[in-house]
C-alpha cells in the first residue's frame, strides 16, 4: 500500500504568520543592506507574498525579486500579490544570503535572508546588525560572522560541560556546590561508654 501525502508549508498549516523583517530607517545613510527577512520556510511561492505586501507601503510597488537558487529549493516564475504578480528570477552570482526587490519607480532594495531554519537568539542578531544604518558589510559576511560566533559559543558551553564532567563545581548563592545532594539522614552518636 502506498501512501501519498500532501507537501504542505508552514504557512499553509498556518496561514496569517507574522513578516519576520527589520528594515534600516528611512533616514538612515544608504549601506550595503537595507534591512533583514527571516522567512518561515524556503518556498518562496508561500513566503514572498507577504513580504513584498509588507513591503508596499513603506517601499512602493514591489514588481520584481532576484534571489540565488542556491538556497531556495524552487524558483517560481511569478507569485500573486494583491491581485497582481511579482516576477521573481535568480542570478548564481547574487549573493546567496540576499534578497534583491525592485520597484520600476522607486528603486532596488536588498535584503539579508536568514535562513528559516536559524536560532531565534542568531536571527535576533543577524537582523539588529543588517539595520545598522550605513553598514558597509555584505550579508554574506554577516552570515559567516554569524556562523563564527555559533561555533564560539558552542565551544565555550562544550568546554564548561567538560569541566563539569571531570569533577569542577559551580557555588550556588548559599555556599553550597550546585549538583550535591544534602542528606538529611542523622549524624550517629557517640556510643562509647
């Protein structure tokens, strides 16, 4: 018997999910990045709606999306916004780690992707350091930061774990070590006589 089952997205289970985007202030000097999208999957046909919705007010009228098709399983020719439709196409030489979006009369915006799968704490930073206004670093270079500082932190709790393991003790507050157990048995006394 063989069973089929349906490919299903996030969005699809549960649509009306909020945008995960920060953007750079519209005042800010122009940097290599205007902004972060942390995406809840990788299909852009669920995913790219809302954000370019998102996007309409603050931007204007979003017409075209270039990503790398290194990092999106499927490439869609064009997604439905509102009624109209987005062109979306790819360039192997675009940064893996961006989202382009164009606008015919406003201009182009580039976008750090965070991959969806990203710890919340690592998506956190990722997006604060894509919307530092006047940033000269590339999102490719945010993501290797970022990588690096995943693997720093991973080290440092691995080496603490070690240390607790070969026999090291953390105090707790009231000047016991963390970890031993208190008995409350009763101390023998003293039978000689």
């Amino acid at each position: 018997m063989t069973t089929i089952l349906a490919r299903t997205t996030l969005r699809d289970r549960a649509p009306g999910l909020p945008v995960r985007l920060s953007l750079t202030p519209k005042t800010a000097p122009a940097g290599q990045l205007d902004g972060a999208w942390w995406p809840h999957s990788r299909d852009l046909t669920a995913e790219l709606p809302p954000l370019v919705a998102a996007l309409d007010e603050p931007w204007g009228r979003i017409t075209r999306v270039t990503v790398n098709p290194g990092r999106w399983p499927v490439i869609p020719r064009e997604v439905a916004v509102d009624g109209r439709s987005v062109h979306v196409g790819w360039f192997t030489e675009q940064d893996a780690d961006k989202l382009i979006l164009l606008s015919y009369t406003v201009g182009r915006w580039d976008l750090l992707v965070i991959p969806p799968e990203t710890d919340p704490a690592a998506a956190g930073r990722l997006m604060a350091a894509a919307t530092i206004p006047g940033s000269g670093l590339k999102a490719g270079v945010l993501m290797a930061d970022e990588a690096a500082i995943g693997r720093s932190m991973r080290d440092s709790r691995n080496r603490e774990d070690a240390w607790e393991d070969e026999g090291g003790v953390c105090m707790s507050p009231y000047g016991r070590p963390i970890g031993l157990r208190l008995t409350t048995e009763p101390v023998p006394e003293n039978t000689q006589g």
